[in-house]
C-alpha cells in the first residue's frame, strides 16, 4: 500500500497523487492557506501546491491599473504589467493593449494622441514633424522639405516664408530680409546715428574709446560696398571705415573718420554689431596703430563686436556671439578665436598694447 507523503503512514483507501507522490486527500493542502486541496486543479511554486487563488494572490503579477491580480493575458508596459484594457491612453482614454505606445512624464500615450499634444510643428508648413527636422539656431523647427527653395534672410538667416517670418522684402541690391528683422530696420542716417554713438560710449567704457573725434554714417548698399572695397578676403561686406590722413612736410598731423558705411535695412541689433566692428577699425587708425596682417586687424574688430554683443544680453545678441565662435573663415573666425584667447588671457588693454608694439598677441 502506498504511504501519504504528507502523514507518512499508510493509505488504505482513496488518495491523491500529485507532484509524483501519494497523498491522503486530506494531507494534500494548499501552501498558502493550509487547507486540502483534494483532487482539485493546483498549481506549484517552487515544488509547493497551492489552491489557484491562493497561487495568483502570492505570485501573479497585479495591473497597475486596477491593482488587481491577473490571472490571464497582460501587458508589460513602463516596466509594469497591466490588464490589457487597463493600459490606455492618458489623453484619449482608450485602451493601447499590447501595440505600440509612447510614454511622456510616466504616461502613455497612443501615437495620435502623443504627436497631437507633444509632436512639434513646422513652422513653415504647420504640420506634425513625425520625422527629420532641421532646428535651427533660433529654435525654429522646419522640415527640410518646406524649407527646400525658400530664400534665407540677409540678417537672421531664417527662411523667409509668410507663417514663420511674416514674409520679406527684397532691396535693390538683392538682399532679402524678413519682416521679423524689418521691425528695427535701419533705414535713415538719422535713425542709426544715435544707435552708432552709443555702440561707440559702450566700446569706450570697455576700453576702446575713439575720444572726441566724430564718426558720421552713411547707410550704403551692397553695390558700394563692393566698389569700394580694398580687401580682396571680404566677399561680401556689410560695413566699412572711410578714414582719411593729413599730412605736413610727411608728418600726420591729423587723422579724420571720414564715414562710418554701414548697410541699409538691417535690424537694430545686427546694424549696431556691424557698427562695433568698423569702430574697432577706427580706434586702430585713431591710435596709429602697425600695419597689421588681417587675420590680427580683423581678430581685434571681430573682438570689439563681441565685446559689445556681450553686453545686450538678447536673443539676438546671443544668435551672432553663436556665429562668430562657430565661423570657420580663416581671417574673420580664427582671427577673433585668437583675439577672444589673448582677451582671455591678458585681458584688452595689454591685447592692444602688445598688438600696437608688434603687430601679434600676446
């Protein structure tokens, strides 16, 4: 006769075999509650029998949603398990299951509703940005597509389209700006002049001060600037310092700024950044300083721009500071990256000093 595994004396008439023993039906009991578990279904944990509620209580995983026991199909989702019509959507309420799902600050959300509320949009076409997209350094997020043909602003370089500029303008020389940097557009010598005067008090109280001598302006267009340009390493540019030399018996006795050229028609902050650097030139011919080789002379006036940008604390201000540490040009970027290192270093007044006595950094 067999022997109960669970008493170990002998059975003599019905019994259970379960876990490849043989059992009393009242000796064979659940681990969990103790009580018999006869000839019913069991399931086992680590070689114990337990009632199936009992099992599910102890080892089953519980939804996340309901916080209940599964006992059937689930869902493992956000390192949880769910019911799988407990899993749904935190915008739209309906139930994800087992598909795909994406998840924003511990909530899931179906692909719909997530693009609909946290998706970006074109901003020049409006749609859904679903998949490559160009941000640029204003923070404007396009697709390439939308962007593709668009002409760029002369200024802040954004697309020129109606929904992300307002639209723009084209002048007379070609240059295309957008309506969004017409706002402050310099248009009129008398608008720019007190712009340029206190560009030239901020740069003297950083310590390039020009004295007493004037600095007219004259609003230009690209045309001239490009006639009358002596640079042949300045493609295209946007400013320039006239300056003139009087001389008795081969002496200088006077050094004049004859104009201060600057483009027309550009927003405020970039007219007065282009005003900071030809301010530089003029403060280098002021003090008389070396012919200098261009990579140091447009180091210096790259610098004094930046030192001016440094002070406006705009957006703005911060997009041109970006160009400037970013241009690879080798005369007006490696030269201000190697104006900004001695800057850094030694500070400007011995900057301008070494400059002036050996036309290199210090």
């Amino acid at each position: 006769m067999p022997t109960c595994y669970g008493c170990s004396r002998s059975i003599t008439g019905a019994y259970v075999t379960a876990l490849g023993r043989a059992w009393h039906p009242e000796c064979f009991r659940c681990a969990g509650c103790g009580r018999p578990i006869g000839e019913n279904s069991f399931y086992t944990h680590e070689g114990r029998p337990y009632h199936a509620a009992c099992y599910h209580e102890r080892f089953s995983p519980r939804c996340a949603g309901c916080g209940k026991v599964i006992t059937g199909a689930y869902t493992t989702a956000m390192g949880k398990t769910w019911h799988p019509e407990h899993f749904v959507c935190a915008a739209g309420g309906e139930p994800i299951g087992g598909g795909s799902y994406f998840e924003k600050d511990g909530k899931a959300y179906c692909e719909e509703h997530y693009w609909q509320r946290f998706g970006k949009r074109c901003a020049i076409g409006g749609e859904i940005l679903k998949g490559e997209y160009v941000v640029n350094a204003w923070g404007d997020t396009y697709c390439h597509a939308h962007a593709r043909g668009l002409p760029e602003c002369y200024s802040c370089h954004r697309p020129v389209c109606e929904r992300l500029t307002g639209g723009g303008v084209r002048y007379a020389d070609g240059r295309i700006v957008c309506h969004r940097c017409r706002r402050t557009a310099i248009d009129t010598t008398a608008q720019g002049q007190p712009v340029l005067l206190q560009v030239r008090r901020t740069l003297a109280k950083l310590g390039l001060d020009l004295g007493r001598v004037e600095t007219p302006l004259r609003l230009v267009d690209q045309a001239e600037l490009m006639r009358r340009s002596t640079k042949p390493y300045s493609k295209q540019p946007a400013g320039m310092a006239s300056h003139t030399t009087t001389t008795r018996n081969g002496q200088v006795i006077e050094r004049t700024v004859e104009a201060i050229l600057i483009l027309h028609g550009l927003p405020q902050e970039h007219f007065a950044a282009i005003a900071a650097h030809e301010l530089g030139h003029s403060y280098l011919f002021l003090n008389a300083f070396p012919d200098l080789e261009p990579a140091v002379e447009e180091g210096l006036c790259e610098l004094a721009e930046y030192l001016w940008l440094r002070q406006q604390g705009t957006a703005e201000a911060a997009y041109r500071l970006k160009l400037m540490e970013n241009n690879d040009d080798p005369i007006y970027g490696h030269g201000f990256q190697a104006a900004r290192r001695a800057y850094e270093r030694h500070g400007l007044a011995a900057v301008l000093a070494a400059v002036r006595r050996s036309g290199r950094w210090p």
